[in-house]
C-alpha cells in the first residue's frame, strides 16, 4: 500500500497514518543521529542483524552484520569529521502489513581538514514492525554522484584514532 491509497476506515487510516509517520522520523533521524555522533539512538533504529549494501559506493559485497558492528565501524569514522550533513529527503512509502520499502535521495556532505566529499544518491530501506516500532531491516544505499574527495576518510579516521589514543 503505497502513500497514495489511505482511503480506509478511520481506525485503520490513523493506524497507516502512524506508521507512515514513524517511518518518515526513522528515516530522518536516521541521518541526523549519525550526523550527532548518536550511535546508540542510531543503532536503536535497525532490527539486530541488519543486510547492508554499499556496493555502488564502495565496491564492497552486500552482507548481513550485527547492527553493534555497523555502529562500531561507522564510530571509527564519522566523529572524525570537522562536520557531515546527510540531507535526506523525497522519501517514499510502501506499507506491506508489517513491512515496509522506503526509498529516499541523500545529499550527504562530509567535511575534514579544509577537505570536502559529497555524495548524492539514495537509500532503499526495507523495515519490520517489531514488538514496538518499525526496525531497520536492511538498507541499500545507490550512488548517483560524487564530487570532491575521497581522501577525506582516511583524516576523519585518523582524527579518530588521534583522539582515543
């Protein structure tokens, strides 16, 4: 059930409406939590083992991690930026009962040392409604474009590692 089809009885339309609200905050927060450097709350939002795929950007085969790993990698790097900005937005709904594909573009901007990479695509998320709220399940992030550098990571996970020694 997409956006687009909430002609329902009202108790099931407030229920579509719920949930197509929680999802839209996930997805938001989803960049502004790894922006703050909040991995706990950001790690709060995938189911426990979750399927990741970078491959458009990294070449890296899609996997199945722990949620825990994923926040340990992305701790390794993302605090050591002076500043990033995932501008997240066009997202997209599907409902599927207690599934959901969410689709949204990602304007990410990543800035170290007086260097700057951006990167522009979009993230296809797939949820599960668990006890509580919609976890993710598995994200897919599809390169379109880049400009700047890449060099950057290799600072920001300098900067990290100067930092914890």
């Amino acid at each position: 059930m997409t956006q687009r089809e909430m002609t329902l009885s009202p108790v099931t339309d407030l229920q579509i409406r719920q949930d197509l609200a929680a999802l839209h905050a996930a997805v938001r927060n989803f960049g502004a939590f790894a922006d703050a450097g909040l991995f706990a709350q950001l790690e709060a939002l995938f189911a426990p083992r979750v399927h990741v795929d970078y491959q458009s950007l990294t070449g890296q085969a899609p996997a199945r991690v722990e949620a825990a790993t994923l926040m340990r990698e992305w701790a390794g790097v993302l605090p050591g930026f002076d500043l990033t900005f995932h501008h997240i937005d066009g997202i997209n709904i599907d409902l599927h009962g207690d599934s959901a594909s969410v689709a949204a573009n990602v304007c990410a901007d990543h800035f170290v040392a007086g260097l700057f990479w951006r990167v522009r695509g979009c993230y296809e998320f797939t949820f599960q409604h668990g006890e509580r709220r919609w976890k993710i399940d598995s994200l897919r992030f599809l390169l379109r474009e880049e400009e700047g550098t890449r060099d950057v990571f290799g600072l920001a996970i300098s900067a990290v590692q100067d930092r914890a020694a």
